[in-house]
C-alpha cells in the first residue's frame, strides 16, 4: 500500500494487527506510526502505551513484549524498527520469519506490532511474508512529480504565493525534507501577507539554510582536524536528518561544491556566475570567500573518496550506520 493511500482501518472499520513501513523516508514513517496510534486510541482504547525497540539488539524483548499483557494500559502497540538488520543473514532471517508465522496465525487480543524497515530485497521469504500478511505501507520517498505535488498542494493550503524560484529555493534549503518543508511554510504564513508574492530573494531571507548550515559546521569542525567539535557536529547533524547516509550524501555534495568553486574561481569566473552555475546564494558566497585560500584540492579530494567507501559500508555492513559516521568522523578529524 502506499503511503499516500494508507488508512490504518481495515475495511470493516478495526484496527489491522500488524503492520510493516518499509522504506526511507522519515516523514511517511513517522506520520504512519502516528495515524496507527490515533486509530487504536481512538477505536480501541485510550490508555493504549507504546513501546519502541530496535530489532538489531532488542529483537527477543521486542516479541516478549507482544505476548505480554500491558503493565498501565489496557492495549499495547509494540514498535520495532530496523527490521532490515535481521534480514542480511539467510538463518537470522529464518529464525525471524518462524517467530512472525507463529504470531500471525494466533496473535494476541491486546496488542498491536509495527515493524519498521529500511527496503527489503522482496525476493526473500521473510519479505514476501511481510507484504502478503503484513498490512505493508511503502514508506520510500515520493516520486519528484509526487514530491512537487505534495509542496505545491502545502503552500497553496497555507494561502502562500511562492514564486517558481522561490519554490525551488524552500525545496533545496531544507534539504527536501518534509517535515522541514512543513515547519518552514507554517514559519512563512506567520510573516507574509496572504496572497502576496513571495519571490526567491525573500523566501531566503526567511527560511534558514537547514539543508546546509549542520553540514557546513560539521565540514568546518573537520577541516579545522577539531575531533571532539566533529562528534558534537555529527551528533547535532544526525538531529537534523533522517539517516546516516543522508549525513554522507550532505557532505559529499558540500565538498564537491567546494571543488566546483575552486574550478570557477580558476576560470576567473565573477560572483553572479558562481551563483547561476552553483546554484548558491549571494550570502553563502560571500560566507565561503574566508574559506577560499585555505582550501586545497588533494584533501578534499580523498574527503570524498573516503565519504564514498562509508557510502558503500553503510549499505551493506552489518554495523550500524552511525557507529560508521563516528569511525569516518574519527578518521576525517585526525
């Protein structure tokens, strides 16, 4: 089901038992699992607790947990999320996909089980499980007509005249987050007037760069080789973004910015043109200006190399991702 169309009622009107959000994109998962709490509060029980767990340490307790009567409430809903890490070993998976045909064949009348995963390769047994028996609700990123649609029918619903750069500019300042985009249109229908324009030069005026500003302070507490700075940085940009290798994506995409810039200024290129063929504002030009003598080609470049070998790492090593992201940091800061 995707998630656009997903109501947590069956078609009888009661809450489905279990389900599975797969995919990667924050917004859709976190807006599910509410619409599933709101439902069993509202249908089921209104003392209904919530109990989140990771399935990479706490996958036993997890399952103990479902088949447990509630210690407060009269009725639980069990979370679970990175289900994807039980799935990369062919006996673990096994030993998962046993322990959910058992469930599902008899579960229990006061309990609910959410399982969260990262996509699956559906052309296991335990994934095709999931998306027969499970109610499974594709959490992955909208399609950019989707994802165009959705911010256009949010700023039109706010009453906001956004200019066709001032659209795109919302969209690249907050990174193309939702939620971001969400909590920066609420911010813009405090101060614009309704209906008048709101053309690009403004809009940057209101919204902060909160696709940029973490990840430029992470890079500058790395170039700096401040290592104690760069964990604090990570871990306040990991607050920002929804996954390890959005943090790897942010970084990769700042230094190739940064090589793309060096390049221009060889050319001899002027300010306006940087702006057109960067597609960075007056302002952050201006900030990197500082940057510019200090900055040198060779170590920017094995940044990258390395940024792409965590890339790698994180999709297919069974450490977790941001125990990853800290090694690379350690390594980056020395």
């Amino acid at each position: 089901m995707d998630f656009l169309k997903f109501k947590p009622l069956s078609s009888e009107g009661r809450v489905r038992p279990f389900y599975h959000l797969t995919g990667t994109e924050g917004y859709h998962v976190r807006t599910a699992l509410d619409r599933i709490e709101e439902a069993v509060r509202k249908n089921v029980s209104a003392s209904a607790e919530r109990e989140n767990y990771s399935a990479k340490d706490r996958w036993a307790e997890a399952i103990s947990s479902f088949c447990t009567v509630p210690l407060f409430g009269d009725v639980k809903i069990v979370v679970v999320t990175d289900l994807e890490a039980l799935a990369k070993t062919a006996s673990t998976a096994d030993k998962v996909l046993a322990a959910l045909t058992s469930l599902v064949k008899s579960p229990p009348d006061n309990a609910f089980l959410v399982l969260c995963s990262s996509e699956m390769d559906g052309r296991t047994k335990l994934a095709k499980f999931l998306s027969k028996e499970l109610c499974e609700v594709n959490c992955s990123p909208l399609k950019p007509y989707q994802f165009e649609q959705w911010v256009a029918e949010r700023v039109q619903k706010a009453n906001l005249n956004l200019s066709p750069k001032a659209l795109d500019s919302l969209v690249v300042r907050t990174n193309g987050s939702m939620e971001g985009i969400l909590n920066e249109i609420e911010k813009l229908a405090l101060f614009a007037t309704p209906g008048k324009p709101i053309s690009e030069s403004e809009l940057e005026r209101l919204v902060a760069d909160s696709a940029e500003e973490p990840i430029y302070l992470l890079y500058d507490a790395l170039d700096s080789a401040d290592r104690e700075r760069s964990f604090r940085m990570l871990k306040d940009v990991l607050s920002h973004l929804d996954s390890p290798l959005q943090v790897v994506f942010g970084l990769s995409k700042h230094i190739r910015m940064l090589l793309g810039l060096l390049a221009l200024l060889d050319q001899g290129k002027r300010d306006d043109e940087i702006r057109s063929s960067l597609g960075l504002s007056s302002f952050q030009i201006g900030n990197l200006r500082d940057k510019i003598p200090n900055l040198k080609r060779l170590p920017l470049r094995r940044m990258l190399q390395l940024l792409e070998l965590a890339d790698e790492r994180i999709k297919t090593s069974s450490q977790s991702g941001e125990e990853l992201l800290y090694q690379l940091v350690g390594c980056l800061s020395t």
